[in-house]
C-alpha cells in the first residue's frame, strides 16, 4: 500500500534517493485529500520511510501538517534507527519545537551506521540549536575516517559558529 503510493507520489526511488523527494505532487494531495495523505505518510512512518518523515515537513512548512503528525512520529521513535531516526527527528523539530531531538540526530552520527546515514545526521544537525554535546560530537566526527562524513560535520560547525551558538566556539 505505502510503496505504489509513494512511488505515485515521488517518483522512481533511485531518482528520490539520489535527488531528494519533491513534494509538489504530495501538497498538491494534501489540499484535496488531507485524509488520504495523513492515512498514507501514517503507513509510511509504519515501515520507517524517511521520506515519509521529511513530508510532514513539506507539509508543515505549507500548514497542511495532518493532525496527529507529532503524535504518530513520537510513537515511531522508540524502534526509530538510522536514516529514518534523523527524518523523524528534524519532522519533530519542525512540528513542535523541541531541540532534544538534535540529541538522537547526534546519537546516529557517533554510531558505527553507514557513512551515508552519519552524513545525513551530520547535516540534519544543521537545523539544530548548537548545544555543547552537539558540538563535541560533530567534533569528533569532524576527525572521521570518511572523508565525507568529515566534510559535512565541519560545515555544520560552521555554520554553528555563524549562529554563534552555545560552545560553537
């Protein structure tokens, strides 16, 4: 059910891995059937897509978020890992504020995951409030063996020191 909807919705999943998710068609839907896309991005959240997350916040930045957005994330955060953990900590970001979720961002870019999924994490932090943790683990990954994973911890701290945030230095 989620997967025909999703690829209807965003596309080839090759294109929406290495493009991003384009959210038109999504807001689009979210206008004429608001029930059906809560119902969907709800089954998606279910098998821990991360496009799913990264909708309600597409759709929040519209404010077309479904009623219960926050609810049905937290709900998913206890078994919540990896790529889908980081989407659905800056979806609750988005949606109530709350900075604590750069904790568990930060939380997958010290773990030994996929370089790919330290680099969505360490970019994601971006988003966050610079807090003194954040900043000592983004440090520590600045040092990283992946190049990449390096790369993308140092330009948040950057852009921490740029907000002039708390220990950014």
């Amino acid at each position: 059910m989620w997967t025909a909807w999703r690829n209807d919705v965003f596309g080839d999943p090759y294109l929406v891995w290495h493009d991003g998710p384009g959210f038109d068609r999504l807001l689009k839907l979210a206008r004429s059937a608001p029930s059906d896309v809560a119902r969907m991005l709800a089954a998606g959240v279910a098998e821990a897509d991360p496009v799913a997350a990264l909708s309600f916040i597409a759709l929040a930045d519209e404010g077309l978020a479904p009623d219960g957005a926050a609810e049905s994330l937290r709900a998913a955060a206890p078994a919540a890992t990896g790529t889908f953990l980081v989407r659905l900590a800056q979806a609750m970001l988005v949606l109530t504020g709350e900075q604590s979720w750069g904790e568990r961002v930060a939380s997958v870019l010290a773990s030994d995951a996929f370089w790919g999924v330290r680099i969505d994490a360490a970019m994601a932090l971006a988003h966050f409030a610079p807090t003194p943790e954040l900043v000592e683990i983004l440090t520590e990954a600045a040092d990283d063996a992946d190049d990449l994973v390096s790369y993308h911890a140092k330009n948040t701290l950057r852009r921490y020191r740029k907000k002039g945030g708390a220990g950014a230095g």
